[in-house]
C-alpha cells in the first residue's frame, strides 16, 4: 500500500495550519486537515487561463492572484507569446519555495520562464497600486472565492470597493476572472453593478467530472 506523506508545513497568516502531502506521485495541498487544492483537479484553473487569453493584444499584461500548483500559470505561458508579462501574486512565500523545491516537475519550473515575475505579496496590493501600468487580464484564485477559506482579509477583493480597484486596474477591454468554489448570486449582480458583461460560467474539476463542481465569474471592462 502506497503511504501519504508530509512533504512540508507552514502556517497561514491567520494561524490556520497549511499542509503539502504526496501519494503515489501526485500533490495535495491542505488548509486546517482540508483539501485546499490537487494535481489531481486542475481544469477549473486551465479553463480559467483559456476565457483570459481569449483576446488579448499582441503584447500583453497579465495578473494572476494565487499561485497555487501552477496550472493557471502553466495555461496562460502557453497561450501568450515571448512578450507577454505575467505577473503572480502569491501571498505565502512558502507557497512559491515549495513549487520549486518539490513541484519543479510538475510546474514550478515555470517560475524561472523570463515572461513571469514572482510576487510575494497581496494581490490586493499589487491591483490597488498598479497606477497606469494597467492589466489586460486578472485571474483571481486567492481563496474559495467569496467566502473567504484560507484567509480572512481575501474577503475585500470581492467586496465592492474591492471590485471598484479591480477595474480601475484593468485595460479597456480587459477581463477579470475570479474563480469560485461554489455559485454566488449576491456576487454576481456586484459584478453587474460594475461591468458592463458578466458570465457565470460553470467548471469542472477534472474533465471527465460528472458534474460542474465549480465556478467562473468573468467581468469585461469594455471600453472603459
């Protein structure tokens, strides 16, 4: 029998416990004793790379909140040309160690691609502070999407004035996404309130999934 094993562990700026696990060559990632995330189910976060790269100019901007395993990364390296720039949030720098130390076959080479700019930092910040260097398109995966899972403070990006930064951070023309663990109506019509286009679009966790388990909210700041 193939046995579980703890790779590492670290805490969450909210004290919880976070947890990297390996069985039988694939990776889990757990926050408090639950499953945050897999290599297991990655298709929520490749589709969410693919609605972002939809129409992007030729030479691109790119923001995405959460590293994560790297899939999201991975997806929109492949759609984007040489002069692309993508920057990646991530808020635990343990988090970034970890994709390189344990995950370099899986993605965390990626890390090193000359297009990507590692930042150990809110997202929030980074969106509230990008002045006139605007972004073609934001990929939100910080958390379990409006109801915050891994921190608290997450909860802003979704509130309204937190909705206001994101689009003040956008191209015209540009896309924000956020993905979610789960519908939420409630942040649907703050979307609506704001962009002038706005899809819920339902995700699988892995293709083959029987269900849509997930969910894409994508915003379009059209025109300004």
């Amino acid at each position: 029998m193939k046995i579980t094993r703890t790779l590492a562990t670290c805490a969450t700026p909210d004290g919880a416990r976070l947890t990297l696990h390996e069985h039988d060559g694939q990776f889990f990632l757990k926050v408090a004793g639950l499953q945050l995330m897999s290599t297991t189910a990655s298709s929520s976060e490749e589709e969410m790379a693919e609605l972002s790269c939809a129409n992007l100019p030729k030479r691109p901007r790119i923001l995405i909140g959460g590293l994560g395993f790297g899939f999201t990364l991975k997806r929109v390296l492949a759609l984007t040309g040489a002069d692309a720039i993508v920057d990646v949030a991530e808020l635990l720098p343990e988090i970034v160690a970890w994709n390189r130390e344990f995950l370099g076959e899986v993605n965390g080479r990626l890390l090193d691609d000359h297009r990507v700019r590692i930042h150990v930092r809110d997202v929030y910040e980074i969106i509230d502070r990008c002045g006139e260097d605007r972004y073609d398109a934001i990929l939100l995966d910080v958390d379990n999407g409006p109801d915050p899972f891994v921190q608290k403070g997450n909860e802003r990006l979704y509130a309204r004035p937190g909705i206001l930064r994101i689009k003040n951070a956008l191209q015209p023309g540009g896309r924000v996404i956020f993905w979610s663990a789960h519908p939420d109506k409630s942040f649907a019509r703050s979307l609506e309130g704001l962009f002038r286009h706005v899809e819920c679009i339902p995700a699988k966790a892995y293709p083959k999934a029987k269900r849509f388990t997930h969910t894409l909210f994508v915003a379009d700041q059209h025109g300004g």
